[in-house]
C-alpha cells in the first residue's frame, strides 16, 4: 500500500549511500560490478504515447467503476465473474478476507479521491450525494478494525480533502458542508471501544452496531492483532482530530504506537508480526517489511511528513536501519527472528513487501529501492504478474494474486525520483498483463493461480481506489491534474491527505516519547524525505546502472549468500554442502556431515536416517551449517512429495463475448490425455442426458464433436468419461453436485480412476466446482453457443477480443506469451463421495508441513532427524542457487571462527547460544510451511 505523495520542502535530495551497499549488491550477485556497466538510458516515452497510456488507464477504471456501479451497488464489492455484488453472509465465507465488508459500499468510498485525481470531478459529485443519501455506517456486523480504518475511514478523509478543494475552486461541490467529515466523526466514534486494552493496543475487530465484548457484538474475545493492524492508524485518527478538534482519536493512535515502540526488541530494534493485546508479549517473532508488519513503519515516516512530530522520524530511523542490517539482503528482502537476526525465518517473500521501495524512495534510500524493484518486476515478467509469495530462487510459493497495486505505487515514485523513462515501460507492462489477463466482461478479475491464468470471482476495493490512482499519476503530466498531488499525502490506501494538517489544531503533546536526551542524534534524520525534484538530474544513466546487474536475476544470477562463498574460497575452505547435493554413498559427503555434527543411519527399509547433534558440531559455524543443511533436507523431502502431484487445469471460455477472459481453475484427471503434455482441446459444450452421465447417453447427436457437461455423483468418473467418449464428445467437464462449492473456498483436487485399466479413455476430463460450473451453465442459458478451452493453463486470447473490447491499446503488443509453469503445487484426489471405491489423496498444499511427507525429518530439540532416499538426485529446479545467510559484518569473522583452535567464547555464535535457542529455531522452521498471508 502507499508510499507518500511528495515531502515537500522536508529537506534537500537525500544523499546516495554509503559505498559497502554498492559492493554488497554486487558480490551478492555474483555479477559485474554496477558502476562498470554502460549501457544506454530507455528512450524518453513521446508525450503523445503518455497521453496514450493515461486515456487508456482511464479507460480501464471506467471499465471497473462502471461494472461495479451497475452490476454490484450498494453491495461493498465487485464479482466480476458472475456479474453481481458481494454481500456478506450472502456469499460463502472467505475467512479474514470478509472482514474488510461491512455493508457500507465499500469500493464505492474507497473510490471517491480516485475520480478526482482522474479528473471526473462530475461523478466525484455524484458519488458523495450517492455515499451520503445510502450508506449506513450502524450495521451489525463485525469488521476488521485495521481495514475499515484504511479503506472507510481513509476514503471518506480523501473525499473530504478533495471536496473542500474542489469547493474552494469554486466550480464544483458547491453544496457541500462537510458531510463526508460528519461521517468519518461518526465512524472514529464506532471505532473507539477497540481501544478499551490496558495496552492500548486496539482489538483487531469490531461489531460497527454493538462494539466490543457485549454479547450481541460477536467479538472482544480476541488477544492477538499483527503489528500493522495495530499501528496503521495514526494518519487517518490524527487527521480526523485535525479536521475536526476532536483530539481524543490522534491520541488514541499514539497511545498505540507508543507501546509497540516499547515492546520491539531491544537489541535488534525490530519488532515481530503478531502481538499479544492484552500483554504485549510478542506471539509471532518473525519480522520483515511484509505482510503483518508493512504499514507500521509507513506511517511511522508518513507520521512525521504529515505531523511534524520529531519522534516519529527517530523511530523511523532506528527501525530502518535494523531492516537494512538484518532483512535486506539486496536485492531481497527476507524475514528473520527478531531474537535472533541473522538466522532467516523463512525462504520465501510474500508480495506486499513491493510497497517498500516506494517508501524508500521517501527516505531518500534509492539505490536498494531501485534494486528491490528491479527483481521484483522480473518476476512479474516471469509470472505476468506477482504472486502472493515465491521463494527467494522465484519459483511460485502462493500463486494467486488479488490485483495488488503496491508494485504500481514504488514503480510511480521510482520514476518521479529518478525521471528514468523506464518505469513508464514498466507501467506499461502493468496495463498489458491487467488487459490481457485479469479484464473480464464485467471488470477486472483476481488471479487464483499466476501459472494457469485461472480467475478467482473477485476485485477488492483497492484495486480501484490504488491501482489506477498510481498507473495515471505515472504517465499524467502536472497539466493533467486539476490539483497539486505534492500538496498531499497518501495513506497506506492512497487516500489523500493535505499536508497543511501539519498546522491545524495542533492540541496533542509532542513530547518526544523516543529518546531519554533532549536533543535527537542527528544520524537519526540522515537520508529523509528527498525533494520531489528529480535526485539526479545530472547523471540519467544512475538508475540504470544499479538495474543492469538484476536484469537477468530470476533466471540466472544467485540472489544471496554469494559472500560467504566467496570468502571461503578465498580461505582455501569449500562451501557447505547443500541438501540438493548430497549422496548418501560419497565418502566425502559422509566425512561433512560427521564436521556439521550429523550421523547417518542406513534403515532396514533402504532409507537412510539423519539425525544432528549441534554439540559434537566441529564448530559453531559447522553447527549452524548443519543446522541449515537439515532444513533444506526438509524442504527438499516436501518438495519431492509435491512434484509427484499433478498442477490444477484450466477452463477458458474463448466464445463472444468472453474471447477468452474468463478462465476458471479446474481439477485435473488421473486418467485421459495428459493436458500439459497433449495439445489442449476446444470446443463447443453440451449437457449430457442423463447429466450425471452414468449410462449411455441418450443425445449422442448434441454431444458428438463437442466438450459434455456431466454431474458428479452416482458413478465412477471413469465411467462418466468412457460414456460420453462412446457418444462422440472430444473431452468432458465435470460440475460439483454438491451446490454452492467454489475453488474460492475449497482445496483443489483430483479425479481418481476406477481401479481398473483406464487407458482405454482418450479424451480429456476436468472438474469444476459449483460455482465455476454455474458460470458455463449461465452463459449456455444466455447464448446458447459457447465455445471453452481445456488446457494445463490459459492460453493468449482472440485478436477479436481486443479488436472489439479495447481500442484504446489496439495497436499495443499482444506476443507476450504465457509463461510455462515453473512449480508445482499439490493438489488432491476429487472423488464422488456416493462411491466408495474411490480414495483422496493428499491434503491441499496449505497443510502440509514436514511431518506429512514419508522422508520429511522429525524433528525433536536438540535432534533433529531426515530421511532422504538412500541415493538422493538433485532435482531440477529453474533458476536455483545457493541458499546462505551471512551478513556483511559476519564475514571478517569467517576464517576466525572456522579455526578449531580459536577459544568458542569468542566466536560470533558460540554452541550454548545455539542451544539455548534450539527450542525456538525449530518451532520457526516448521512455522515456514504453515505461516499465511
């Protein structure tokens, strides 16, 4: 979510830093050094194919905002795939995902600033009479505290901000007398009771009509809330009191900022994901810039733009400067334990930490913003788009992606600090692949999996109020916007903000709560708040030489740990031995293990067991070696179990008026033609009679030459297939009897055989859920002729489609091609519940963890036991390189603590402090498999 809008005149452009950074980025990238690289700047972009862009961008929010007006109003969201509103308790729940809803229109106020920025100050104007004559704020249903703050609260501060604005122009809003503010009054007011902890910490939900803790609310019994939850309320409470003179809620937002300053760890400076409210006792001692955590150290730095309060800026610092020792480790950014930080606490990245090299470009840290952005935009050239998590080799951890636009917004403030035309191309990236891939009839939908291009019935609120906000700011020229953007700005949700609060009813205490001394170190307040001017006019190949050595990360280069190989070459040692290397039968192998404190164990069934005592380590570096090379066995071992599974399919309806845009995410078959090594198979559809298609069918002349729509239930799918392949049909789908289940909600599976022969099917079979299903079964019933595609994923769309649907990008590229899947989730068998002779498999991928897998070690402090296959094989994994995790200030320490006969106290990590830590380290480890977003 957002970086600031522009600090203005906080100081001169920040300083490039200190030079170590330039040679950490390098060594860890095993490429040439980036000062040594000369290559030519992106062509300047011609105002004309800017202006092209930025019509086309105001196209696209038509295209979502329309559909959402018609098909959705006043319900809070979009379900762009079924052309309806999204209701809650109407809908099957989504969990925590729900909790964002609170039947008051909720796209629609998250939406009003955003019609501003993009000039249509008309349906601004009607937007707020439509806001004020419908939406109540006074239902009884419980919300996520966090979101109705950034998303209600936040939108009806930015539609207050630009109103008066607006009114104060003189042309438009003219009627207005801050009624959007009477009701963020009223909505701070409903919010208040969460704050009733003796820490202060708010409660992570709320019952809008009721409040906390009667019984009617539903709610007040939680303990627990995430770090950002907690403390992404200070700019929205604080301009609330500003406007209004209300000062109890900015003083409520700092009395909560307050305790989590108090409660981050001391001697790392960071602080965790989740917190115990009632006790502040960390629950969750992982941290990172992403999800749980993100929005706390924005506003932390926007709390000091938007504020001036000294305080927020030391904070700020002090953090930031323990993100940048311990969590980048450039260009990644990986999450480490805040007890413990140079141990990693998971090897993969979620995607909301895109947002942080926008606020880095705030901070005036450009040169890893740059870096970070650059290999975050080449897995969007992998994947089209970010997935929810991949690993720190780019291969896909969680593969949906819900439209975020935190990418879009460090893209934006990345080219107004450098001016490089190149973030341009990259937006324009960003309007391909939204176009090409998520843009359905009825607006733009969610990806359930960047690897089949599969759809899920969904578009959040923030795609409208953040997405296109960004994507037209970047190619808009000043001309463009009929206000001063640099006179705000944005909340974490984009929301505007003027920067003139600063000074408005400044009633709240600015006691610096900080620091014990008077006066502030002034290393605090290096690199903050550049100009909004370009940083380095000067010099335009700058940008452009620091991306160079990241242009080919995610395929090739090794993205970390590459130092300490480095050093230990240098020393004449050799590097660690890696899990995927490892060969039970070498004699060199064994002698390694036996240093790192491992013994192996030839089992009676052909296994080979491993079990680690860190005490007879050689050395607490060995030990630490042994410790990382038994989880990558782990991994390793759960790797393996999923690569047998086969990967969810795709169903793309390609008819008029769909032309492909529609695609739903299938169950694949243990039986028929292989769909990722066959050509796929398209075609007309025709229910089946009998439609659970268990006998021979009785209308073989309407599914002859056509893909059949069979039922499950009452017989072996095996049986349904052969039936329809005897009556003609090139393929079969296969819809959920059970009505109402969706891939939304459920774990994808398979459809097992019948335990006979089955290679007597030729067709190809998939499985939809209910409500995918329903989606083909509607479109027959409307036009009657619809053409779908069966595929492993889907393929590029008709030309006709972006002929009829699109002419504002007719003349854009359309060869981008989609890109093979690089990994493989599990998936699980998908039986008919009504006969027996079928079994499940696996549980979905979200559940399993090393204890699920026959050759996963079991793990019990201090052992820790692996059993990998007697001859273990590398796998082959795209792009996979060497997984270390020193830091820069570990390495002149390397050969000192690789001797022997150096004294263990001295060593940077000596045996006790692992062992005192054992408990804790596993516990993080086996968190890695289960932790979500």
């Amino acid at each position: 979510m957002g970086a600031a809008g522009g600090g203005r005149g906080y100081g001169s452009p920040a300083p490039q830093r200190a030079p170590w950074n330039l040679v950490a980025a390098t060594a860890a990238l095993c490429l040439l050094s980036a000062t040594s690289v000369r290559t030519a700047a992106a062509a300047p972009m011609s105002r004309e194919e800017k202006q092209r862009l930025g019509n086309q961008v105001l196209e696209m929010f038509d295209h979502a905002y329309g559909n959402y007006m018609e098909h959705a109003y006043p319900a809070d969201e979009l379900m762009p795939l079924t052309c309806r509103g999204r209701v809650r308790g109407q809908e099957p729940s989504r969990g925590d995902v729900d909790d964002a809803l609170g039947k008051f229109s909720l796209t629609l106020i998250d939406s009003l600033d955003t019609l501003v920025v993009l000039n249509k100050t008309k349906e601004f104007e009607d937007a707020v009479r439509k806001v004020l004559r419908d939406v109540n704020l006074d239902n009884d249903v419980v919300v996520s505290v966090f979101e109705t703050n950034i998303r209600v609260l936040g939108g009806l501060l930015g539609g207050h901000s630009l109103a008066i604005m607006l009114k104060e122009k003189g042309e438009h809003m003219q009627w207005y007398n801050d009624e959007l503010l009477q009701m963020a009054k009223q909505l701070g007011y409903k919010l208040l009771p969460a704050f009733n902890t003796t820490s202060g910490l708010p409660y992570p939900r709320i019952n809008l009509k009721f409040g906390i803790r009667k019984p009617e609310a539903r709610t007040g019994t939680e303990t627990d809330t995430c770090t950002a939850c907690a403390g992404t309320l200070i700019l929205e409470f604080a301009a609330l009191s500003r406007f209004t003179g209300a000062t109890i809620f900015e003083e409520y937002a700092r009395k909560a900022l307050d305790f989590l300053w108090e409660k981050r760890q001391r001697s790392s400076n960071l602080v965790g994901v989740t917190i115990n409210i009632h006790t502040g006792d960390w629950v969750r001692k992982d941290s990172g810039v992403g999800a749980g955590i993100d929005s706390y150290y924005e506003y932390l730095l926007k709390a000091y733009v938007l504020l001036g309060d000294d305080s927020f800026l030391e904070r700020f610092n002090t953090h930031y400067n323990a993100i940048m020792r311990y969590i980048s480790q450039p260009p990644l950014l990986l999450d480490v334990h805040i007890h413990k930080p140079m141990l990693n606490a998971r090897t993969w990245m979620d995607a909301l930490l895109a947002f942080f090299p926008g606020l880095q470009v705030l901070k005036g840290d450009i040169r890893p913003a740059i870096e970070t952005h650059e290999m975050l935009y080449q897995v969007i050239k992998k994947h089209n788009f970010l997935p929810e998590a991949f690993t720190t080799d780019f291969r896909v951890h969680w593969a949906q992606h819900p439209l975020r636009p935190e990418f879009a917004e460090s893209t934006y403030f990345l080219y107004k600090a450098t001016g490089d035309p190149y973030y341009l191309e990259v937006g324009k990236t960003l309007i391909e692949n939204l176009n090409k891939y998520a843009r359905v009839p009825c607006g733009f939908a969610a990806m359930k999996d960047v690897r089949t291009g599969s759809h899920e019935d969904r578009m959040d609120s923030f795609f409208l109020a953040e997405m296109f906000k960004y994507l037209y700011l970047l190619f808009a020229d000043k001309e463009d916007i009929i206000f001063d953007i640099e006179d705000y700005i944005f909340t974490t949700e984009a929301h505007l903000l003027p920067l003139w609060l600063s000074t408005t009813n400044q009633s709240i205490s600015k006691k610096n709560t900080t620091s014990e001394y008077t006066e502030l170190d002034d290393s605090n307040f290096d690199w903050t708040c550049p100009n909004t001017q370009i940083l380095f006019p000067h010099d335009p190949l700058y940008a452009q030489r620091i991306r160079e050595p990241l242009k080919n990360v995610v395929d090739k280069s090794c993205p970390r740990g590459i130092i300490r190989v480095e050093e230990s070459f240098r020393s004449g040692a050799k590097p660690p031995l890696r899990a995927r290397d490892f060969m039970a039968t070498n004699p060199e192998h064994l002698e390694i293990l036996k240093k790192m404190g491992v013994s192996l164990i030839h089992l009676k069934d052909g296994r080979v067991q491993l079990v680690q005592h860190a005490i007879q380590a050689a050395s607490s570096i060995d030990a630490e070696d042994g410790l990382r090379f038994m989880q990558e066995m782990i991994e390793l071992s759960s790797q393996q179990q999923k690569e047998q599974q086969l990967p969810p399919r795709a169903v793309q309806i390609v008819s008029h008026p769909f032309f492909g845009r529609v695609v739903l995410t299938a169950g694949p078959a243990q039986f028929g033609p292989d769909l990722s090594k066959h050509k796929e198979t398209r075609g007309f559809v025709a229910s089946s009679k009998p439609y659970n298609g268990c006998s021979e069918l009785t209308n073989p002349e309407a599914v002859m030459g056509k893909i059949a729509l069979v039922q499950r239930g009452q017989c072996m799918f095996a049986e349904k297939a052969r039936n329809i392949q005897n009556a003609g049909a090139i393929g079969g789908i296969v819809i959920d009897d059970n009505e109402g289940s969706s891939s939304d909600t459920a774990p994808l599976f398979q459809m097992a055989g019948d335990g006979k022969d089955t290679d007597d099917i030729k067709i190809p079979m998939l499985f939809l859920f209910s409500k995918e299903g329903s989606i083909i079964l509607d479109a027959i019933r409307e036009y009657e002729e619809v053409e779908v595609l069966l595929s492993d994923k889907a393929k590029d769309r008709d030309p006709e489609m972006d002929n009829e649907e699109q002419p504002s990008s007719e003349n854009e590229s359309q060869n981008q091609s989609a890109e093979q899947i690089i990994s493989i989730s599990p998936t699980v068998d998908l039986v008919d519940q009504e006969t027996p002779e079928e079994s499940s498999l696996n549980s979905p991928p979200e559940s399993l963890s090393p204890a699920d897998t026959e050759d996963a070690a079991n793990i019990s402090p201090p052992e820790q036991t692996s059993s990998p296959p007697a001859n273990h094989e590398t796998p082959s994994l795209d792009g996979e390189c060497t997984d270390l995790d020193h830091q820069l200030e570990e390495q002149s320490e390397t050969e000192e603590n690789s001797n022997p006969d150096v004294s263990w106290d001295k060593k940077a990590q000596p045996i006790d402090s692992i062992l005192a830590d054992w408990n804790e380290d596993i516990e993080a480890f086996e968190m890695m498999e289960k932790d979500e977003l």
